[in-house]
C-alpha cells in the first residue's frame, strides 16, 4: 500500500449524521430526547455525569446548519461533547411547550424571549446541579453562553470550557488564551 493511501485510510472518517427534518431544523441521532422538563433534564444530565446544554436553532439558520453539518461531522467534536453534554434542540419560535426550572411552563419561543435568544445557532450552558437553579433569574441561571457560531475549534473549547468549569476561573477568552500555551 502507497504512504498516501495510508494516510488517507487511517484518518478518522468526518460524517455529518445531521438529518433535515420536517420543522426545518437539522437533527443529531444522539440529541436529548426529551419531555422538555427542564429540571428534569437536568437532574437526568447531573445523574449520567453530564452537563445540559440548549441549543437554539431556526429553520433556514445558515450558521445552523453549518454547526450540523461541520461542526458536529467532526468525529473529536462529536465524541467530545456525546461524552460529557447532553444536547437539547429547541426552535426559537416553536410552539412545544416546556417547563422551565422555575416550574413555569410556556412555548419555545416565548422560553427563549424569557431568555434573552436573540442569534440561531445559540447554546445556553447550566450549572451541573438543580440546587438553586430555580432561585434564581432566567439568565443567572446558566454558567455560559455561545451565541452565534462559532468555527471548530472554538466549538470545542466553549464545551471544555464548561465541563472543565473554566467560568469559575475566568471568561471564555482567557480560557482560550491559557489553552494557547
């Protein structure tokens, strides 16, 4: 077998199992499944050792699908954030209800006005325990945020840098200057 053929057979395979479905949005086999009970979640996310994590997404959203389809096609991505996050899909102007941690139950749409979503693709990260979540207001509730796209490489660091619970030690631009080194 030539060098080169070598090469190219021993690289992981990139593959976007992003599938489009009939909402609009793209969709990842290993997404959330969920009944939109956030506390839930998140009390199921601390129980299997992840972290939950929103994304908010909008039909059309070209920086959307450029998550899906690059993004997420990247195998260390994919593997990184299936390991230690459970991802839940939400639709900035859907019309599925959710309970929020506060109890309150609403759409998507008016969820992510309580929010503050304003840019698809948007990610909202949470602390890894319920404890106290509820207390407190909508946005003081998450430990990060990503809002818009971001390219590969920063993708992934955002994920580091809640798992590694660098918003405890910094922002998310000084977490990326100390990884540099």
């Amino acid at each position: 077998m030539s060098p080169a053929l070598f090469v190219l057979l021993d690289r992981p395979a990139a593959r976007a199992e992003a599938v489009l479905g009939d909402d609009g949005l793209y969709h990842q086999p290993w997404f959330l499944q969920s009944f939109l009970d956030l506390r839930e979640d998140l009390e199921n996310a601390a129980s299997n050792r992840k972290r939950l994590a929103l994304m908010w997404e909008l039909r059309g959203c070209p920086y959307c699908r450029e998550t899906h389809l690059v993004n997420f096609a990247d195998e260390a991505i994919t593997r990184y954030i299936r390991d230690n996050f459970e991802v839940l899909q939400l639709n900035l102007i859907g019309s599925r209800r959710v309970v929020d941690f506060d109890r309150q139950e609403m759409t998507e749409k008016d969820l992510a006005q309580k929010y503050g979503i304003r840019f698809t693709p948007t990610f909202q990260f949470f602390p890894v325990s319920i404890d106290g979540v509820e207390s407190k207001e909508p946005m003081a509730r998450e430990v990060a945020r990503a809002p818009g796209y971001l390219k590969p490489q920063h993708f992934l660091a955002m994920f580091r840098f809640v798992r590694e619970e660098g918003y405890k030690r910094g922002t998310f631009r000084e977490f990326l200057e100390s990884s540099k080194g």
